[in-house]
C-alpha cells in the first residue's frame, strides 16, 4: 500500500522519532510505513489520521491488485 505519510510529516517538520512517540511505537516502525515495507494496522491507521488531522484516505492510498 502506498502512502504520503512521509511527504506529510515533513511539510509539518515533524521528526520520525516525535511521531513516533505521538503514536505509542517505535521510530523503525514509522520508516518502514514511510518506505513501504509495512501496512499499518486497522488502529494505527485510525491513529496516524486523527494524530494529523485528516482521513486515512488522505494518507493512504489502496491500489487494487487486478489493475
């Protein structure tokens, strides 16, 4: 699953480490959201939206498979 998480924490100046603090894990977690190599939890999406403000949408972006 794609995502602006990245784009997004830097347009606010947000550090990895202090999101990662927000939202209760580790700051590796928040890279590999960021990198692509982890699809957050149905919670940690919930939360990583409510942290910013917008809509997990917003944030992530499903791509279906069959395309």
């Amino acid at each position: 699953m794609k995502n602006n998480l990245e784009k997004i924490r830097k347009e606010r100046r947000i550090k990895q480490e202090e999101l990662a603090d927000a939202l209760e894990v580790s700051r590796q977690t928040i890279g590999s959201l960021e990198n692509g190599r982890y699809n957050p939890s149905i919670l940690l999406a919930f939360k990583i939206a409510r942290y910013f403000g917008m809509s997990i949408e917003d944030i992530f972006i499903y791509e279906d498979e069959e395309k």
